[in-house]
C-alpha cells in the first residue's frame, strides 16, 4: 500500500489514476484547480501549480511516497508557467522530500520528421509551442529531480467518458463537424486504462530517466478515426482526409514512439487501438 499523490487530478487521465489507484489499495491524495473535484475516492487539494510556495508546502505537508505529474495546459497565456514551471515546481517539491517521481511527458517534444520511430535517446525537438513547453518541463524535472521517471506518451483515448479525441472524430464523421483528419501524421494511441495501469506499475520500479509508454499500433489521424467511428456505429466514409504537409501550420507529423524498453520493464499490455476495441467488444 503507497501513498501517492496525484496532480491534475480532476482531468482525462487523473480521474483514471485515482480510481485505479483507489482499487489498487493505496493512499490516494489529488489536486484540482479549474474543475471541481468529485465528493468521493480521494482527498482533493486545491493547487495552482504554478505556485512554487503552495506546491512546496503541500508535499511537505502530505508527504506521499510518490507524486504522479499530470497536470498541464495546452495553449494560452498559461501554457509555460504551468506546464513547464509547474513541472519544475513539482520536481523541486518532490526531490525535497525524497518522493519517487513519475512525470508525464508527450510525444510532440519531437518534430515528426523521422522516417521510423522515436526512441528514447532521441532527442527533443519541439517544433510548436505546446512541444517546446513540454520539452522544458522534461529539461526542468530532470534537473531538479534526476531520479525521476520522464514518461513520453501518445494520444490518449478512452470510452467512459469518451474522449475529446473520439468525440472530434464522431463529430467529423457525422458531419458535425466540417475538419478534415490528416492522412500523413501519426501516433501511436494509447488507451487511457492501460497508460493508468502502466504509471501506477511504474510506481513501485527502480527505474529513472525518458520510458516511452504508448500504444503498441502506429495509425494515422484518419486511420485512428476510421476505427473509432466503426466503433461506434458510425460510418467511417464521412471522414475526409488531408495532409498535414499542406497545413499553414507546421505540426510534428510522425510522432511514433518506440515502446518496446517499457513493454519489457511492465507486466501492463501497451495494447494497440484495434486489440482494445476487439477486447472491448467494440470491433469484429
């Protein structure tokens, strides 16, 4: 039985973290900031990551035996301070009381041009501003915390609820939406049960440094669509696809990460998209 804390409680995968946490038997602590946090499974704190003198006296105060970072912003004014200076804040508070650390990290910290997939002796090069802040929140953590797990993960899916992802897609493929889903970039999904599962096991290993925890399938934006549209009893022939390479925009396009070092280190199944909707019953 471990104490953990988790922050971001309150979001996709937090929610998911703490209930399997909470299953698995452990002490579990979480922290919200902009979503009100349920009445059960846990103690929840608020936190405003980006306060290094909250954050500091919170761990102090809780001590748990391990910290699970989570918490992030993806764009806008507080892109940097929380999702790179609230990492480093993390690490620092984490390191001083001796607390294993597992921060979650993304694969867009690369700039999709290789031709393969990323190990995790690759090195960052980030090349939008949501991979920027992740990659220094990885330099910072590092730093502060060298002992911590740095894990780099995919998209992350799921069904209960379903996810922002999913939901685009169904949106797209019923017309709801009229985006396009990009035929030439790709990532390999993971499903938010396994990755939960995956960091929890990683709580209790000796391992320090970048893992790379995704999907064992590598699919394209349109492929991925397709299968969670047919999951869902939709019809994949609304999606239309387009290319990435014609966005104004510069995206990282191949994100694939290699995660064979993790499926060797964790009994968890990193499953890809089509074997988890197969054992899900959502796929023939």
């Amino acid at each position: 039985m471990t104490s953990i804390f988790i922050t971001g409680g309150t979001g996709y995968l937090g929610r998911v973290l703490v209930r399997q946490a909470r299953l698995g038997g452990h002490h579990v602590a979480a922290s919200y900031y902009t979503q009100a946090p349920p009445s059960t499974e846990a103690i929840w704190l608020p936190l405003d990551v980006r306060d290094e003198l909250a954050v500091e006296d919170l761990l102090e105060r809780l001590r748990p035996e391990v910290v699970i970072h989570t918490a992030y912003q993806q764009g806008g004014p507080d892109l940097l301070p929380v999702t790179a200076m609230g990492a480093g804040n993390v690490a620092r508070a984490a390191a001083a009381i001796g607390a294993r650390l597992i921060h979650l990290s993304s694969d867009v910290i690369f700039d999709g041009e290789r031709e393969g997939v990323y190990t995790e002796d690759d090195l960052p090069s980030p090349v939008s501003a949501y991979g920027a802040a992740k990659a220094q929140a990885e330099a910072l953590v590092t730093a502060a915390h060298p002992e911590a797990v740095v894990v780099r993960t995919s998209l992350i899916y799921g069904f209960a609820p379903i996810d922002r992802s999913s939901q685009f897609v169904l949106d797209v493929a019923t017309g709801r939406s009229p985006e396009r889903l990009f035929t030439d970039e790709f990532r390999c999904p993971i499903y938010v049960e396994d990755l939960a599962a995956a960091l929890l096991e990683l709580c209790a290993l000796p391992y320090r440094g970048p893992l790379h925890v995704a999907g064992a399938e590598v699919l394209s934006r349109y492929a991925f669509g397709a299968l969670i549209a047919r999951a869902w009893n939709v019809d994949p022939s609304g999606i239309q696809g387009a290319l990435s390479a014609d966005s104004p925009v510069r995206r990282p396009r191949n994100c694939a990460l290699d995660s064979s070092r993790a499926r060797q280190l964790l009994q968890t199944r990193l499953r890809g998209v089509s074997e988890v909707l197969r054992d899900l019953g959502r796929l023939t």
